[in-house]
C-alpha cells in the first residue's frame, strides 16, 4: 500500500442533512467537541448569551439561528481524518445543499423524534439516494417526548423506501428518558452519566445483570420487548447494503445534551467508506489514490473574512495529492493556474494547508478565476467532472443601488454575491436593468443583508412574483414575442429567456409559436 494509499483511506466525508431545526448543526457542533476542535458547543438556542453554533459563522445566520451557507470543518478523530459539511436546512437554500452532496462520499440525515420525516428531509433524501451513497440516520431530540421508536423505523421504508436498521434503541423517552439499549456494542448507555461509568456491559443473551437497579425497571422491560421484536421481524444488519444507500443504519439520542453522539460518531468511522472512484470524461472511472491531482469546485464563497474581502473556491479532491504551488489546468478555459494560497477550514477559523489528499476539501484563495462546477487538473491528461446542478429560478425581482453614487460597490457586491450561485443574475434584453432570480424568498433577504453589510450598498428590491423561466433558442428569437406577460431577459452567458407571468401565459405563448424551442433548467 503506498503512502497515498494510505492517507486516502483515513478520509471521511460526509454532509449533514435535514429539515430545519432537527438539530443538525448542533450535532455538528458536539461531533466538533469530540475531536477536540472547540471546547465547548454554542447551541443555535444560545442567541442571547453570545453562544453561537461554530459552523454558523456569517452574521446573519447568527442573529437568525439559521444556517444559510454549506460550512466546512475538519478534525481527526481515531485514526480517522473527518470532513463535515454542514449544509443549510432551509429550503431557499436547497441548491446550495444540491451541489454540496456531490461532493461527499456519505450523509448523515438527523430527523426529530418527534416529528419523523419532514419535506425537506424527503427532498435532500432523493438526491443522496440518486447518488447511490451511504446514508446514517440519527434520529434526534430523545431528551423530549417523541414517537414511538417503532414507528420512526417503519416511516423510513413507508416514505424514504430504504430499509432502517437499528443500531440502538431508547430506555424511555423525554422526562422519563433513562439510556440507550446499544445493540451494535452489547452494552446499555445510561443517561446524564459521564465518562466509562456511562457504559453498562450486557450478557451474552442481552440482559443487564439482575442486580443493576435499571434490570428491574419497567422502562427497560418494555425495551426487551422492543428489542426481541427487532430481532425477529426487524431489518438485519448487511454492510454491502449499506454502502450501496439500500440500508440506513438508524442510532437514537439528544444533540443538545450530547447523548448518543459519541456511539454515533464511532461507528460512523468505521462504517462509512473511504473516498471512492469518481466518474470523469463522460464514462471513465479515476480511482481515489491516482497519483494526479484533481478536483472540482462546488462552492464558492466571498468574504468569509470581511477584513479582507476574499474570495474562497471550495474544492473537493477527487484524486491524487495538493501540493501548495501545484500548477494545474482548468478545464474549461484550458488555462495554466498555480494554487498558492489554500487553506482548510474550522468553521471560519483557518489552516493554511501545504498537502491535502482525494477526499479532503480545501479553500482556494481566488480573484476570480473559478466558477461553480469547474474541474481542475495537474496531469497532461484533461480531466473533466460531471456537471453540477444548476436550477430554473422562481421568484425574480428587479434591483438598484439605493446611492447612485456608490455604483462601483453595488457593481462589486453583486458581481461577486451572483458567483456564489444563490442567486441568479438578468439582465433586461433591451433596457439591461438588473434582475435577481431565486428559489426562495430568504435568498433574496441574505442578498440585501450582505449588501449593506459586506459592500456598504444597500439595494431596493422590486417585486416581479414568481414566473416561469424558459430559455429560447436565439436563432427563433423575435423581439416582438415579449409582451408584459413574457418578459424577455438574457443570462449570465447573453443567453435569451422569457420570464413568464404564469404557466397559462407559457401554454398561450407555445400554442402562438408552436415552432419554438423552450427548455428549463433542473
């Protein structure tokens, strides 16, 4: 096995996933805790007191309590090198979500206990699953009163159509919420205890000896019941299964009072799969350890550090070894570009790093050479990953600088805010005005936040509601096709499209133009 070889096999990374507020960055933060990057988590609930949740690093995420940006933060934990991807729960933010799942090899889903299977959760399921990749359940917030576990379990294959398999289950719940019954471990985790004395060995047939004080317990009783039930009916552990994304292994336990995390995370590292083969060229397989490097960038991001107004491209390494200095090809354009300023990420606090290897994620200082989806390349031979998602806006809205007079920081602003793919950027065909276009509202807040906040510029906003986008070959354009109900704008790239008002005034246009060429984006 070569060094490499080796490295690449310490590699674990994997995005979190969820509905809002199941609990998913706070379990982030205690993953955090026990590899010993923070000392103490700041819950999102923390607001008031100056607490915030690490990987909620921009301003707006901490006086909301949300988070709005896919953060990045590494540790080692027993052995093992950990790359989390903390993604945003909230739905206007979904394709930020989208492309940060291309880029991990696993997914841990966090789901409240209480309230099961929720929209987002089922949407950011589909793409996980569609990747075909290893996905962890952690079903959250036991240390309230919550479902019965049996029927959480039932819900994953009734919605999600992917087998659960418990690794563990509750000793009550809520008030009453007295361990975990550890079946993968053959021990019993008692609640609110700490260190070794936390963990109760079971026998050989799964029982506590008869003199604990819990082996009397009606609590733990019930429990067995569960337990022998599991046994007999229940789904049983098949490891193929699960790195294929046909079997979730389902652990049980409380973020907010680290309860069950550290099991969770144990297993997690030796379960979930080092880096694997990535698809490149349109059909070729390029393994993990390949001595050449190459990656691609799914994220960018400006003014991680507002002092200094920079610019961060997110790259995930497919293959090989970064190399600070390393001088690569972009693809696309074909251009030569050295990557001397790298940095890997605890949240916003960062490590200028020197070597990185296939599964790890590093920051590209850049002044704006990448785009979202590039591929880059050290060898003579071009390497080109699949595509990115990109998707079709819904909500659009007109946009100006407040101040005429700060026209250089409005243009800056939205320049660089536009590359980090949130939001879509228009422009009238005819008139040039400037239009914005999202998938969700709060899209459209964050945009005027940082605005004012990062570029010193505040904007006005001017509804145009929802509309259907619809790109037109250029080649059947008409100027005189656009009316108010189809306004006609061009992209980025120059390319044409019609916003229309409505899926009626879209039916009336192709039943006016029947020769005319329509596509939408994902």
């Amino acid at each position: 096995m070569t060094k490499l070889t080796d490295e690449v096999n310490k590699r674990r990374t994997f995005a979190i996933i969820s509905h809002p507020d199941a609990g998913k960055t706070t379990i982030t933060e205690q993953m955090l805790l026990f590899g010993g990057v923070i000392r103490s988590a700041g819950t999102v609930k923390a607001r008031k007191t100056g607490h915030y949740a690490t990987s909620d690093w921009m301003d707006i995420e901490k006086k909301r309590g949300i988070s709005v940006t896919s953060s990045v933060m590494q540790f080692e934990y027993q052995g093992k090198r950990i790359n989390i991807l903390d993604t945003p729960g909230h739905q206007d933010f979904s394709e930020d979500t989208y492309r940060t799942l291309m880029a991990v090899d696993a997914a841990v889903m966090v789901i409240d206990s209480a309230k099961g299977i929720e929209p987002q959760t089922k949407k950011l399921f589909k793409v996980v699953k569609k990747r075909g990749i290893p996905i962890f359940t952690f079903m959250n917030k036991l240390d309230r009163d919550g479902r019965e576990p049996l029927d959480l379990i039932a819900e994953l294959e009734d919605l999600l159509g992917i087998e659960g398999v418990a690794m563990n289950w509750p000793i009550g719940m809520g008030k009453q919420l007295k361990g975990l019954y550890d079946i993968a471990n053959n021990r019993v985790e008692l609640y609110r205890k700490d260190g070794d004395d936390r963990f109760i060995p079971l026998d050989e047939a799964g029982q506590l000896s008869p003199d604990h004080p819990l082996a009397q317990d009606g609590l733990f009783e019930s429990t067995l019941g569960d337990i022998d039930l599991l046994k007999e009916a229940g789904n049983h552990f098949d490891k193929a299964k699960i790195l294929k994304g046909d079997q979730t292994p389902v652990f049980f336990g409380s973020a907010l009072t680290n309860f069950g995390i550290e099991t969770f995370l144990d297993s997690f590292v030796k379960l979930a799969p080092a880096p694997q083969n990535h698809e490149v060229n349109a059909g070729e397989k390029l393994a993990a350890d390949d001595p050449e490097f190459s990656g691609f960038v799914f994220k960018i991001q400006a003014n991680m550090n507002p002092n200094h107004r920079d610019r961060i491209a997110f790259v995930r390494i497919g293959s090989g070894e970064f190399k600070k200095g390393i001088d690569v090809t972009l693809a696309r354009t074909g251009k030569p570009v050295r990557l001397n300023g790298a940095t890997e990420f605890m949240s916003s606090a960062r490590v200028q790093v020197s070597e990185a290897v296939a599964g790890d994620i590093v920051g590209l200082y850049d002044t704006g050479n990448f785009q979202i989806g590039d591929s880059i390349y050290a060898g003579k031979k071009k390497i080109t990953y699949p595509e990115l998602p990109q998707f079709t806006p819904e909500i659009f809205m007109r946009v100006t600088a407040k101040n005429v007079m700060k026209q250089k920081s409005f243009h800056k602003g939205m320049t660089q805010l536009v590359q980090e793919g949130a939001i879509q950027l228009y422009r009238g065909y005819a008139t040039d005005d400037y239009i914005l276009g999202a998938v969700g509202q709060l899209q459209f807040e964050v945009f005027a936040y940082r605005m004012k906040n990062e570029y010193n510029s505040e904007v006005e906003l001017h509804s145009l509601g929802n509309r259907v986008a619809r790109w037109i070959n250029p080649d059947q354009l008409d100027s005189k096709m656009s009316s108010s109900r189809n306004l006609l704008v061009k992209d980025r790239e120059g390319e044409p499209l019609f916003l229309f008002e409505n899926a009626f005034a879209e039916r009336w246009f192709k039943d006016k133009y029947p020769d005319v060429e329509l596509t939408s984006r994902l």
